[in-house]
C-alpha cells in the first residue's frame, strides 16, 4: 500500500503525453487541481455503475468494453472505456490512501460510497493486474513489440504488487497509442497472411493463364486446320500432323483445365464453410473486410473456369452439380457479410468503424477479448482515408462481381438446359437402336454442349472480357489485406505452405500428361 504522502491520489490526462502529469497529491488536497479532480458532486457513480469500483476494476470485459467495438453505428461515442481506465488506474492509491485514514473530508465523501476504506491487499491486486496485464500483453502481440517492450514491462508498469505505476502506465499507453499499424496484431493467421493472400492471387492468375491458353489454341488451329480431309500434298499432310499434335497438348490443357476448376471448387468451398462459423452473422468490420474478398473469389473465377469448360464441351453434370454447389455456399458468406455492411459515408461513420476495426483486430483474451487500444486518451492516431476505399470497393465491385457471374452462371445453365430438351425432344429415345432407356440417359447425362458456333461463340467471347476486367475487380479486392496493413509479409508457416500448394496437383498432372507424350516407345513398353 502506499505509505507516503508524496505519492499522488490521482492522476490525470494518462497517456495523453510523456510529459510530467498533472496529479493530487496527499500533502496537497486543497489545491485547485484537487478539487478539479473530485468536485463536490461525485461522478464516481457514472464509472462504477455496480457501486463497487473495486469490484468493477477487476472485471477486464467491463474495463475495456467499448460499445464500439460491437456496435460501430450505435449510440456509443467511444468515452466509457476512457473514464473508466483513468479511474481504475487510480483505485489502487485511493483505497490506499483511504484506508489509513489519510484524505481530507471532502475527498473521503467523494470516494467512499464507491471505494471502502476497508480494501484487501488480495482486491488491490486484482485491480492492479487488470490495468496493467493488458497493455502487457498488447505489447507482447503488437507486430513491432521491441518499440515499446521497455515501457509497458511489468517492470515499469508496477510501483508494487498492490499499485501500479502511474508514470509507467502513461508511458506505456502513450507509446501503444501513438504507434499507429505498430501497435497492432496481424490479422487472423487462418484467414489473411502472405501464403493464403498469395494462393488467392494464384486463383486468379491461373484463370487468366487458362483462358489465355485456349484463345491460343483455337487461333493455332485455326491457322493450321486442313482445308479439306484428302491430304494431297505433303504440305497439307504436315498441316495435318501438326494439328494432331496440336489436339494431343489442347487435350492435355483442358484436362488441366478441369483439375483445376475441380481443386478451385474444393477449396472455396472448403473456405465459405469454414467462413460461415467465423462470426459472420455479426457486424463486424474487420470480418467483413476479411472474408468478403474469399466469398467473391469462390465465385468470379469459379464461374469463369466453368463457362471455358462448357466452351471446351467438358462441363459433365458432376462438374456442375460441383460449381452449383460452390456457388451456392459463397453466394451465402457474400451476402450474409454485405447485408451487414452498413455505408460508412458521413464523418462520424466513418470514424465509428475505423475504431471498431482497429479494435477488433487488436482485441486479446488478456484485455477480455476487447482491446486496450480503446482507452486511448484521443483514439488511436491513424488515417481513416485506407478504410474508406476499402469500404467504397466493397460497396460497389462486389454486387457486380457477384452480379454478372451469376448472371454468366444462370445463363449457361439455362443454355445447357435448353439444349438437352432440344435434343431429347428432337430425337428421343430409340428402343429401336438397341439400347435401353436407363442406357440412353446414361448417356444423355455425359453429353456437354460447347459454345462454338453462332451467337453462343460471341457471347462466350463477350463475357471472357467481362469476367477478365471482373478478375482485375477481384484482385483489387484482394488487396484490401495489404492496404490496411492487415498480414505479415514475412510469415510463412505450415499452413502458408499448404495454401500456395494446393494448386500443385493439377500442374504436376498437366506436366506428367505433357512429358509422356516425348517418351520413346520403347521406354513406355519396358514399363
């Protein structure tokens, strides 16, 4: 307990500077500031709403909950943590103080109905460990912690086990406050660091690579294809060699083609469930900054790999029922995330969710899963310009990304559907072929219509451009990650590497199904 009259009763203005604070002191009770400090009317009542402030100051969800943090439009104003930290960091040499009898009348009316006199060593622990554990901690898990590990050591924060350090406690705040991106964590490792960022931009460019390689070989054989079956010449034999070749690689890239719309499929799919159990049906910023980016990327370049196979007549009914499915479960996270994604368009909006984002990603289990940052005297001092952007690309490319793939989507089907009826209209069943119905659907279910002839090729042309300009869209999106400072470059872990290799299998068969082509015979036959 505190045994001296030099020490202060209370402090003000903690973590606001470095400089000296402004404080009562017990050998100087009638000063202004004192008075300042504990008015005739006690507001003590406004902080420790139990009546117990001893009590109160121990509850670390109460100390640094922030009605911010769960509800960025809502009434709160972001002051309540504020309050109540500066007192709590104070109860410790109040109660002190109190107990030997050592405030003057006025004081002792002020803080007596909310502090006893009669306090346990065991209680002014618990106080002390709440205000000063959690800025501990925060340091502990901030991505540059060596800033501000000898200011908020428990060395520093702590004048004994039972008071804590004022002069220390402002410090410490002072440094976690003024940090900006350095006194923060890193996102959710599971869902945005490097390697999973990364293998979504991998997503995206293969898409685009796979596109590209089907334009090339539709124009090669068109420049190659023989104008008539009778080869003549030998000029139009070797035509014909080459477009057999041709074939065999067009054949071996469609097949990577497929593998990789099937790997796609499993892992957004994998994603937008797994999305579904991470707090999505909450508003919350930092989540939906997070997860809105991988629910648009399970369906742009999903639909995208799914309009080149039914180009390329490889869209069976499993492969469908597949990209449906992947559709459906990230058309679920989207809008589920969107339609709790409130416009951040005035100022005051603007600032609420710019403080529910930085508290959300630094909120830790030692501060009771709130975040110290909230008891920043003037708020955490960072620019809101980056969260706006990303809220306005939010708000406005994703309903086009999800809109015109869809839309891609619908019609594919709607025109595979036709075609099928058409065809089942047209020729039906013939009993007289020799061949049974359930035969004759078996069949009918592995038939693929392509869109390689009339307005079926310009209009598959015409949404490749489209879905190519909706690739940029989706990678701009991608980037909210790193506009708001949100992984570490340099953290590659197990489950990084997972991530970029999940698009390895496809390419190790494209390669394998390429090299055995080159293989002598006789390399094949010895086998």
């Amino acid at each position: 307990m505190v045994n001296f009259s030099g020490e202060p009763i209370f402090c003000n203005g903690i973590g606001n500077s470095t400089t000296e604070l402004r404080c009562c002191y017990a050998n100087n009770q009638d000063s202004s500031l004192c008075r300042e400090i504990f008015p005739t009317d006690s507001k003590l009542g406004e902080v420790c709403q139990s009546g117990d402030c001893i009590a109160d100051c121990q509850k670390s969800g109460r100390l640094y909950g922030s009605l911010l943090q769960d509800d960025p439009f809502g009434i709160g104003n972001g002051q309540g943590p504020i309050h109540r930290y500066l007192t709590c960091v104070n109860v410790p040499a109040i109660a002190s103080y109190s107990s030997q009898n050592m405030l003057n009348s006025n004081i002792s009316s002020y803080v007596e109905p909310f502090i006893s006199p009669n306090t346990t060593d065991e209680e002014l622990k618990g106080v002390t460990s709440t205000v000063t554990a959690c800025l501990t901690q925060t340091c502990k898990k901030s991505r540059n912690s060596p800033k501000c590990d000898q200011q908020c050591s428990a060395v520093n924060l702590l004048t004994n086990n039972t008071t804590p350090n004022v002069q220390g406690i402002n410090d410490c705040l002072y440094t976690l406050c003024t940090g900006r991106y350095e006194s923060l964590p890193y996102a959710d490792a599971d869902v945005i660091v490097i390697g999973v960022f990364s293998s979504y931009i991998m997503q995206c460019g293969f898409v685009f690579l796979l596109w590209a390689g089907l334009l090339a070989f539709e124009v090669f054989q068109r420049k190659w294809k023989p104008n008539s079956p009778v080869w003549s010449t030998p000029d139009e034999a070797e035509k014909a060699t080459k477009e057999t070749k041709a074939r065999k690689h067009q054949n071996a890239f469609i097949k990577l083609l497929l593998e990789f719309h099937k790997a796609q499929c499993y892992f957004s799919g994998t994603l937008q469930i797994a999305s579904l159990s991470y707090g999505v049906f909450e508003t919350d910023i930092l989540v939906t900054f997070m997860l809105i980016p991988l629910a648009t990327n399970g369906v742009l370049p999903v639909i995208f790999t799914y309009l080149l196979l039914v180009h390329c007549g490889r869209a069976t009914v499993d492969v469908r029922l597949l990209t449906i499915t992947c559709w459906i479960l990230s058309t679920i996270v989207y809008w589920i995330l969107y339609t709790n994604l409130i416009p951040i368009d005035s100022n005051v909006n603007k600032t609420h969710a710019y403080q529910q984002f930085m508290y959300k990603l630094s909120a830790i289990p030692a501060c009771g899963n709130n975040s110290a940052l909230a008891v920043c005297p003037n708020n955490l001092a960072l620019t809101k310009e980056p969260l706006d952007k990303a809220s306005r690309k939010v708000r406005n490319l994703t309903p086009i990304i999800w809109v015109f793939s869809t839309f891609v989507l619908l019609s594919v089907l709607g025109f595979q559907g036709f075609r099928r009826f058409y065809k089942r209209k047209s020729h039906g069943y013939s009993i007289a072929s020799n061949k049974s119905e359930q035969e004759a659907q078996n069949e009918d279910s592995n038939q693929t219509y392509t869109l390689r002839s009339g307005y079926s090729s310009a209009l598959y042309w015409l949404a490749s451009i489209c879905f190519l300009a909706g690739i940029g869209m989706q990678l701009s999106l991608l980037a909210i990650g790193t506009s708001l400072n949100m992984m570490d470059r340099k953290h590659w872990s197990f489950g990084q590497i997972v991530a970029i290799t999940i698009w390895v299998p496809p390419v190790i068969g494209y390669v394998y199904d390429e090299v055995i082509g080159f293989v002598p015979k006789w390399v094949s036959s010895s086998d």
